[in-house]
C-alpha cells in the first residue's frame, strides 16, 4: 500500500482514477497477495490523510489570486521525537 500510495501522489505524475484501477487490476492478474480494491485503497489514503496530513489554508493575495499554504506550526508538531507528543 506504501508504494501505491507513493506513486498516486508524485506531484509531477498524477495518476487517474481509472490509470490505478488498471494498477491494481495488473497486480493481481500477476499473482500479488493482498491487493487492495480500489475502494478500499482510497479508504486507507482518506484516513491517512485525517491522521497525518496538514490541511491547507485558503489565502488571497493583495491583487486578489488565491493561493493556499500550510502552517509550519503544524508541520513542526508532526515532527516531534516520539515521547514528547503529548
């Protein structure tokens, strides 16, 4: 699931829908065990995401574009030594 997760989100080849179901379709025609469906791939991904992930703030600029960045506060949280999160 790792590295299905990993090559779903490469920022510069962004998989379809359709291009991993056709993935995970190949997988198990060559045997893997445990392939997860499709369904069931972008479950873990959601709860992932609420479990790790740094949601994005909406921000607009002076001249009116809008442009999204993350807290580094919350970054910075993220990654403390285990035993320190408390």
């Amino acid at each position: 699931m790792f590295l299905l997760d990993v090559l779903d989100n490469l920022p510069r080849l962004r998989l379809s829908g359709s291009q991993l179901k056709m993935i995970l379709w190949i997988m198990r025609e060559c045997g893997a065990k445990s392939v997860p469906s499709f369904q069931a791939f972008r479950k873990m991904q959601r709860y992932l995401r609420g479990l790790c992930g740094t949601p994005s703030e909406e921000q607009t600029s002076s001249l009116g574009n809008r442009f999204y960045v993350n807290n580094i506060r919350d970054h910075v949280k993220k990654v403390r030594p285990i035993g320190l999160n408390k």
